[in-house]
C-alpha cells in the first residue's frame, strides 16, 4: 500500500499534462454532421447534408469525435504516458511512451554489463513471455528500459537483444537522458545507484501496465512466482 502511495505521488507531482491522441484515429471515430459555412446559427449541426435556413449556402460536411470515442481516447492522471520525455528504442528509433499505447505493458528496469541480479530479470521476464497466450501475447510488449543509458546506447540494446534471442516483438529495449531516466524510475518505485564505473545497485521490479499505461500489478524479486503478474497481465489484456 505505501509503494502504491509512493507512485501516485510520484505522477501526480510531475504535473504533466495529457499527451495529444493520434488524429488518424480521431478522424476514423468522429461522426458526419452538417454546418453552416457562415455558422449563421452558431454551432448548429445537422444530420443530413442541405442548406442554410437563414444564408440558403449549402451545408459543409465536417467531422465532430463521439463523446464515448473521447473517453476511451483520454488519458488518466495516473498513466505513465503523461511522461512527456523522449526514448529511444534498440532500432535507433525516437518514440515517446504513448506511443506504446493501446498495449499491455511488462516493464523491468536493467542494465546490459550487469552480471549479477539483471540476467535473472531478463529470466523472468522470458518466463513471463513464454507463459503468456499467443492471443495475448499479440496485445504485450515486454519492454527492457536500462539505468545505464551511458553505456547501452542503441547499438549496445540491439546486440543485447540479438544475443539473447529477445530481438523481435514482442520485445522492446528502451533508454533515455539520466534525467528521463531517474523521472521514469521514481514512477515505478525502482531505486538505483551507482556503486563503481560498471556497476549499479538496483530494486528488482517487474511492472505491469494497462493499454491506459496505468499501473496495475508489480512483481518485486529474483525467481519468484510469476502466477499473479500473469493473472493481472490476461485481465489487463481482456480489457482492451
């Protein structure tokens, strides 16, 4: 209960606002209605397409969202894509962690030169994986963020991930800025430090977040049972 405490402090102090939504999308949900070129009665919108009652102008087509279409599109004050930082992906490629929305997330936080707690997270986190349905693997990412952005530059992800059979979906390497870095951690209660210039000491975290990149499970350990953190990734997926 504390730790969960502890993350909703931690979003809620950042202060972010909401991230906008994918205009494709919005366009493909909003609904046709009618209007006056000239709003000669406002906002006044009609079903069919005709013409103006005061100006006779004919009707222009536009597109308003659908109020359900907007809620499902808005993004709660708990959800880590409020984060406005930029990562970059084993690929080299920039995204932002709302792109990933829409997806179930499996998050752990390591660093590639580790050699002692971190391998049995990457073990973990494949259990997780290889337990998973294959209809519900296709709704996962399971997404690896390092602590050490210094040395796991894109090039380094991506021969981690090659190395460790880990290179295709549903897989994802992450890393970002110190600052981004520390924000992204103090979010997912993970705590690490630097105890000499190769090696960090860190919590031992495995994340769960809904399509809404809320947070809704975390399993904390080395080896342990994974039996809940699957549970709570099929209901987590059973929702989208």
């Amino acid at each position: 209960m504390k730790k969960t405490l502890f993350i909703i402090c931690c979003i809620l102090s950042f202060g972010l606002t909401a991230c906008k939504n994918d205009a494709a999308k919005n366009k493909t949900d909003a609904a046709i209605m009618y209007q006056c070129p000239m709003q000669c009665e406002s906002d006044k919108t009609y079903d069919e397409a005709g013409s103006c009652p005061v100006c006779k102008m004919d009707l222009k087509e536009i597109e308003i969202e659908n109020e359900s279409d907007k809620a499902s599109n808005e993004i709660s004050d708990m959800s880590i894509y409020n984060l406005p930082s930029t990562w970059t992906n084993q690929n080299g490629e920039d995204i932002q962690l709302v792109d990933l929305k829409g997806d179930v997330l499996v998050m752990v936080m390591i660093y590639t030169s580790c050699k002692a707690a971190c391998p049995r997270l990457v073990a973990d986190m494949r259990n997780i994986e290889e337990r998973l349905p294959k209809s519900t693997k296709d709704k996962v990412k399971m997404v690896l963020v390092s602590i050490d952005p210094k040395t796991d530059t894109p090039e380094r992800l991506k021969a981690f991930a090659k190395e460790n059979f880990m290179d295709e979906d549903p897989w994802l390497f992450l890393r970002s800025s110190e600052e981004n870095t520390r924000e992204f951690a103090a979010v997912l209660a993970v705590n690490y430090k630097k105890i000499s210039p190769l090696d960090f000491s860190h919590s031992n975290i495995i994340s769960v977040f809904n399509a809404d990149g809320e947070m809704v499970f975390q399993q904390e350990g080395l080896g342990v049972n994974s039996d809940a953190t699957i549970e709570h990734i099929e209901e987590a997926v059973d929702k989208i």
